[in-house]
C-alpha cells in the first residue's frame, strides 16, 4: 500500500533548504523548499510503490535518505 505523504524534518542552517525526490535512475519526482525548524509534508500520493531517494541541500551540504514506499 501506497503512503499519501510524507514528512521532511530538517533542521535547516539556512533560511530555506531545498529537497528533490528521486527514483532510482536520478530523475528527480519532486521538489521543493524546507523552512528552518518546521516539517515539510510532501504528497507522494501519485508515486508508484518502490525505492526513492530524498536530498536535501542546504548551503552546500547535502543530506541524503532511502525511503520505500
């Protein structure tokens, strides 16, 4: 079964951080901006059941993570 959403909860050391939301080819899915100290909720409601992987950039640091879905 597929999750509607997920949450992104990065404390970010800029004003904004950016994620994408990759399959696993590199194509990015989705993306979009984190705000320092909140949770981003990110609709994955149309993405097929696999293995994605969500980078967050953030003045030039990147942080990644395996998610399944």
């Amino acid at each position: 079964m597929n999750a509607s959403k997920i949450f992104i909860d990065y404390r970010s050391q800029s004003k904004e951080a950016i994620f994408d939301l990759c399959d696993m080819n590199g194509r990015i899915r989705l993306s979009g901006t984190i705000i320092p100290n909140n949770k981003k909720e990110v609709d994955i409601s149309r993405l097929k059941n696999g293995q994605y992987q969500v980078y967050v950039i953030d003045n030039g640091e990147i942080a990644k993570k395996l998610i399944r879905l």
